[in-house]
C-alpha cells in the first residue's frame, strides 16, 4: 500500500528543518521519501494549510501506571510502603487497554517513557514505549531507560505519615548516597568473587537493578522542582559519576546560569496545571521557554 501527504508544512525536527509544500510517501506503514514526490499512490491525502510533525516522545509520564478514572484498584505506580525500591519494573505495571493510550496516540504522542512515580526515594524502572498496541512486551523500546528519583515535598509527606524516614530532605539525600554506597560494596564484592573463583554476596535484586546506573548505562531520573533540591540530585550525580536527567525543573528559570555550567539534560512541565503544593509556587509557563 502507497500512500502520499502532498502539499504539507513539514517541520522534520532534524537539519533539514521546515519543508514548505512538501510531500511524504508512505509505503507499507513505513515513510520512506520526503520532499517533491510525484508517483502514483493508492491514497493521496491533500494537507495544503496543515502542518505536518513526526511523533511526538512524551520524556516523563506515568501512562498505563495510574488507570484513568479509577482509584485505588488502577494505581500500579507508587509502591509507598518501602523508600528504597529501585527493582520494581513499569512494564509490570502497565495496563496497555488503558484508555490514557489512545488519547495520547490520537493527540500525537507515540511514544513516551513511563514508569513509577514520586512517592519514594528510589521509585523503580522507568520504560521507553510505544503508545500503539495492547501487550507491554510488544511495545518496549528499551526498559530499563532509567531509575526514578525523587526529591523534595513528596517523599517527605508519604513517609511522614507512615512515622518513618525520609521525613527531611538531608534524610532523603542520606537514604540515596547509602543505598548507591551499598551498591559499589556489593559490585565490590561480586568482583572479587569472580577474580578469585568463590562465592559472592547473595543475590540482591534492588542493587542488581543499579548497577546499570553506576556502571553509566542508564541515568537516574531525578524528580526535583525546587532550585535546592535540583542542586542536590547534582551534587550526588557528581559524587557518584552518574548520569542524570532532571525532571520537572521547575525552578530552572531562576537558577539559569547554573544549569547551563552543569549540562544535565533538563525535562520541563507539566506547566498546564495548578500550583498544588508550596514547592510549585513559582511554577511559569515561560520555564521551557527561558531553558531552551
């Protein structure tokens, strides 16, 4: 099956730029040419006066982990009852038939990276999907892509609650540097097993799932809105030598110049939304803008 979009303002998001009255083939599903096209076609769709993107990838979300309007029996995305728990994977908890799927599929977004939320210190496995199909193991694109962090208010209010630590920030700072140390002692430690041909440590799921991160494969994803907590989730990714990713950055914009010195990947927003609580109170809808 041929397929052509003729006549379209394609913004291709690479050095080719905007393309005006441009034309795209699809063949089989697949786009194989962009550009002036004139061959025949099984289907010509005339897009003159539309504007033309590639999918668009949704860097932070919680998509299939929170059902849409349902409570406690669809939420799959904080497991609240333990502050370290950087083992538990999203495909497990992903419900693909969730309706959230072909919303976000029909607004343009096909594909996002999903997985826990922030609850705990160290939430879990963050996926890269397609947000087409109905069974996770068909969707992924990579999983793990990265372990969720989370700094700030709310860590400190779940276990709080629960009358258990982290109730500060220093707290949850302290509970990511020993479960990171923990993990080296334990690569440490396997290593040495190795080299001398004897047994190791026992097998511990949570730090088996870091190694990835302080082996530099894959990044922490550090939910952290205020300027003091961004700078924490810093400090620890340079004193371990991981990689980062910065999520939400709300208040990028008033620490400018620092984020620029430190090139961590920054991933804004939401921004359409009320301020909820005190660490979003100088939440701006200019923020990605100023960043950019």
């Amino acid at each position: 099956m041929r397929r052509i979009i003729k006549n379209a303002k394609i913004y291709t998001m690479s050095e080719s730029g905007i393309l005006e009255n441009a034309d795209i083939l699809i063949k089989d599903s697949k786009i194989v040419r962009i550009g002036e096209i004139n061959e025949e076609a099984d289907d010509v769709f005339d897009a003159s006066g539309k504007l033309v993107f590639p999918g668009f990838i949704d860097a932070h979300s919680h998509l299939g982990m929170f059902e849409d309007s349902m409570g406690f029996e669809g939420a799959d995305g904080n497991e609240d009852t333990d502050p370290v728990t950087p083992h538990l994977r999203a495909i497990d908890g992903i419900n693909p038939c969730d309706r959230c799927f072909s919303e976000a599929l029909r607004s343009g977004i096909t594909a996002t990276a999903t997985g826990p939320g922030s609850a705990n210190i160290l939430g879990g496995q963050f996926a890269a999907i397609k947000t087409y199909g109905t069974r996770i193991d068909n969707m992924i694109i990579k999983a793990p892509v990265a372990i969720k962090i989370a700094f700030g208010e709310n860590p400190k209010n779940v276990y709080k609650e629960k009358h258990k630590a982290p109730t500060t920030r220093m707290a949850t700072a302290a509970i990511l540097r020993e479960t990171l140390f923990k993990t080296i002692e334990y690569m440490s430690k396997k290593e040495k097993a190795e080299t001398k041909n004897e047994d190791g440590p026992d097998y511990n799921l949570k730090y088996e799932s870091l190694v990835p991160v302080l082996k530099g494969e894959i990044p922490l994803k550090a939910h952290a809105h205020r300027a003091d907590d961004i700078y924490t989730a810093i400090r620890i990714a340079k004193e371990f030598n991981l990689k980062l990713t910065l999520d939400h950055v709300t208040e990028g914009y008033l620490m400018l110049d620092e984020l620029k010195k430190e090139k961590y990947p920054c991933i804004v927003g939401p921004n359409l939304t009320r301020r909820s609580k005190i660490e979003l109170k100088n939440l701006s809808f200019e923020n990605a803008g100023i960043l950019s």
